[in-house]
C-alpha cells in the first residue's frame, strides 16, 4: 500500500458513542486502543499515519470527537500532523490527545495537542481523558467520583 492510500480506516467500529481517531503506524497498539475505547463506549476510526489520517478526516461527514495521535510515525508524523492540523480551521477545532514512547516535556508538545500520554499507555488515564475531553462523566467510575469534565484541572 503507498503512503497515500487510506486503508479502509473509514469503517466506524466500537459502538454507537462519540468518535475517535485512532492515528499509530503499529496494528496492535491501534486495535488495543480501539478494544478499550469501544469497551468504554467510544466507536473509532484508525489511520496508520499523519497523512492516512488527513485522508480519513477528509472523508467524513463529521469530525470525530477526539484524535489520538502517535508522534512517531512513517510518511507523516505526528508533529506534522499537527501543523497541517493548526492550518485547517474544521481540523484545529478537534482535541488531540499526542501518544509516544519518545518522553516528551510539556514546552516541547506539538502545537495545539491537548493532552500527551507516555507508552506504555495507562488505560485508565487514557479513558480519563477521553470522556474530559469529548465532554462526558465517566460512567466507569463510582457516581460519587465523578467529575464534570469541565471542571477538572487535570492535564
């Protein structure tokens, strides 16, 4: 398959709940991701680089929700992503949540990310962030620790 080709990435799996991209060049890691979404109840696209990922964006009806962004990638990398991403007024307006094995510190995040998680990825943090910033409580905590996205502090 050549860089520019999507890889079918446009089949919506998961169940019916807010969208993410799932953007990582490794098979595995996308589709644990996806498994662990999909059990949280977020339905998922996946893209294998920056590039695939403009492809799907621009195939869709509606913008996902979230975007979770490797960095470290082929054809397109992440940080590039980001500053064609930055460019696009629909595309600036998704959160991004950066994923790398690369330790990275806050004043060195590609432009405009909203969140930044180390592999090996801690599910819970991971699902944490997904519902703060799609907007929903997290319905896998207790009620009473529950936090209304809009107000955490976190990240």
């Amino acid at each position: 398959m050549s860089g520019s080709e999507s890889n079918g990435a446009n089949t919506v799996t998961g169940v019916r709940g807010p969208l993410v991209l799932v953007v990582d060049d490794d098979d595995a890691i996308r589709d644990a991701l996806g498994d662990v979404l999909a059990e949280a109840g977020f339905a998922t696209l996946s893209a294998r680089h920056g590039l695939d990922a403009l492809v799907v964006l621009n195939e869709l009806e509606e913008p996902p929700s979230l975007i979770l962004l490797d960095l470290m990638m082929p054809v397109m990398d992440g940080w590039t992503f980001c500053e064609v991403r930055r460019r696009n007024g629909s595309l600036r307006e998704i959160p991004v949540v950066s994923l790398s094995a690369v330790p990275i510190t806050r004043s060195n995040w590609p432009a405009g990310i909203n969140a930044f998680l180390a592999k090996p990825i801690d599910i819970i943090e991971l699902t944490w962030i997904c519902f703060r910033l799609t907007g929903r409580k997290n319905p896998l905590l207790p009620a009473e620790q529950r936090q209304s996205p809009q107000t955490s502090t976190a990240c």
